[in-house]
C-alpha cells in the first residue's frame, strides 16, 4: 500500500459518506465498500476483475437511470482503480 492507493482510498469512503445515503442503496453502498476492500486488498488478478466487473455494471446502472451522472461515476471508478495494485498481483 502506498501514499497513492491509500488517498483514493479515502476518497471512495468520503464518496460514500457524501453521496452514499442520498444516491445510493445500502446494497449499492455495499458493493462500492467491498470493490474497493479488494482493490486493496486482492491476492490475485481474478479477484481485481471481478470487483472492476462488478462495480462497472453497477456504474452502467446509475447513470442509465439518471441517478449519478457520467463525470461522478468515472471519478467514482477511477478512484477505485487507484485503489489497486500498481502491478499485476500474482
């Protein structure tokens, strides 16, 4: 973990904190916690896609229904990008 990953970190969690109750589903808020605990945290690429895959579909969902707009959720998953390894994990 470094300085980087840990920021972006940070600003998922105040996204949540902002955004979080008045734009988002406990469930939705849940799955945007868990991405980023295993961007993190991951121990292989496949958990990575797995979380990405997810949250995309979820990010496809908010804007389709007019709920977040597409500056948010790109800065949204951006943020959770950045919240991975910098490298391929093993």
């Amino acid at each position: 973990m470094n300085a980087d990953r840990t920021q972006a970190y940070a600003r998922v969690v105040k996204t949540l904190e902002d955004l979080g109750p008045a734009k988002l589903l406990p469930v939705e808020q849940e799955r945007i916690r868990d991405a980023a605990d295993t961007m993190v945290f991951a121990s292989d690429f496949d958990e990575v896609v797995a979380a990405m895959g997810d949250v995309d579909a979820l990010a496809a969902h908010l804007v389709a229904s007019g709920r977040w707009s597409d500056e948010s959720v790109d800065r949204l998953v951006q943020d959770l990008l950045d919240c991975g390894p910098v490298t391929r994990v093993a």
